[in-house]
C-alpha cells in the first residue's frame, strides 16, 4: 500500500468517512477478561475483550492554528441531546455528529489526512501482533494503610507488640527539622487515578462487533473507558523467530537424522 493510500480517508459502503490507518489511536470499553488460543504460536493467552470505536473525529488542533500543539479530539458512545448543554452541542454539530457520551482529546504528531467528522475503526488502527499501550482509571481501592498501599514489610511482631505490626513506624524527620517532609509515604486514599500498562499485545481483531483482545490485563474496572495508543516503545510489531531445520545438540553438534526403515538406499 502506497503512503498517498494510507493518508488518504475511505469511505465505507455503509457511508461512513473513514479516518486514514495512519492515525493509531482510539477510546474504547472495558468489557472483561476472558482467554483464547493465539492465531499465530497456539498458546493460551488470558486476554482483555476491549470495544473499541467508532469513534468520530470532532476536531482537529495544529501547531500552525491558535491552539499551538497537534492534538484531536475522538468521541465515543451515544448520549441523549438533552444531557448535553449548548458549547457542547454547538462542538458536535458542527463536525456533523451525533452526540458523544465521551469526549477526549489525543495529542498525536501525525496527523496527515485527519478532518473533523471522519470516524476512527479498530480494524483500521490496529492488526494482530501489534504492540499497544493502554490508559485507564484504575480501581478505587479506598482508605488504605501503608502495607497494602506501598508495600511496607510491618514491625516486628514480638514481645506482644499486637497493636503495631501494620504501623508505618518513624514518620517525622531529625531534630533540626521535626515535621513531616512532603512526598512521606503515609496511610491514605488508594488508587482511582489515571494509570498506563505498557507494550501489550494484541491478540485478536474483530471487525464486525469492534472488539480488540489484548494480551493481559489493562487497568479500569468492567465498563470503564480506556485509551489504546501505538505503544511507546521501539519494538512496535511482534516479530516471529526463524527456526532452522538443522537439529543441534547441547554441544552445538549437528544431529543428523536417522534414516527411516525400510528405507530404500541410493
């Protein structure tokens, strides 16, 4: 596929503006974990079923415009026009879509061929084997001690020190300051804060039902929103191993094989 044919949108038989493949990125649902046998080495994976898309495109931002940096704004889910009040509808009306349930904006270098009112697919996005990263609001866990929250190890718990084995211990610092220093790790609020698991893989692609299946876990609870972007790292395609055909032993010695009954000699 030429580059012209990549940046360039397509326009489905359904009627919808499709955004160009080079654009990799797209908001989707949790739905939940499940597992599968890989289509490529066979072994069961225990993967994350994310529905991913549509998602409309609202606006596109520019270094060159007012707004100064590359960035685009992607919606996803349905939501009644009567939840929305009139900035937000003005915004939808005037890419040319319906209503958004959410609404968050991207920044992106690559923004060739992009416009308001095309529509981001998964099948478009990403393929099978690709390396994803993940963005999502993790679980709220609620008020926790420091064991759980940092994994401190507790006090000893000896000499009847019942009361104080899940204590932080010393919290203030020497004499010449004797307060608390900002960034103690203490007792406190654990988790619902936006967090990111890095270069996953991508297992599956459903067109049809846009579904994604992602190796592991990604974090959110069951019906929470998440951000699948080209991952960060360098190595952003699995790529399989040769084998050779040559069997070699523990000592690197050649194994030749043995020739099989019956077999008529030349």
């Amino acid at each position: 596929m030429s580059e012209q044919q990549t940046t360039e949108s397509t326009v489905a038989s359904d009627g919808v503006k499709k955004a160009p493949a080079t654009f990799r990125a797209i908001l989707g649902e949790k739905i939940g974990m499940t597992q599968m046998f890989h289509p490529k080495d066979r072994n069961l994976y225990g993967v994350t079923i994310v529905k991913a898309g549509p998602c409309p495109v609202l606006r596109v931002k520019t270094a060159g415009s007012k707004d100064g940096y590359d960035a685009v704004q992607l919606g996803f889910g349905a939501r009644r026009e009567k939840s929305c009040d009139k900035s937000e509808l003005g915004q939808f009306k005037a890419a040319g879509i319906a209503p958004a349930k959410h609404v968050r904006e991207i920044r992106a270098a690559n923004l060739a061929g992009l416009e308001a009112g095309q529509t981001v697919t998964v099948e478009a996005a990403f393929k099978t084997g690709d390396y994803v990263d993940v963005q999502g609001v993790c679980k709220g866990k609620g008020f926790a001690g420091v064991m759980k929250r940092h994994n401190f190890r507790g006090l000893p718990a000896s000499h009847g020190a019942s009361d104080k084995k899940r204590s932080p211990g010393s919290l203030a610092s020497r004499r010449s300051l004797g307060r608390v220093m900002p960034g103690q790790r203490m007792a406190g609020h654990m988790g619902n804060v936006a967090t990111s698991t890095i270069k996953i893989e991508v297992v599956a692609v459903d067109a049809e039902k846009h579904l994604i299946y992602l190796a592991g876990a990604v974090p959110g609870p069951r019906g929470g929103l998440v951000t699948i972007f080209e991952t960060v790292k360098s190595k952003k395609v699995r790529v399989e191993p040769v084998r050779s055909a040559v069997k070699k032993d523990k000592m690197g010695n050649i194994i030749k094989a043995a020739a099989k009954p019956g077999a008529a000699k030349k």
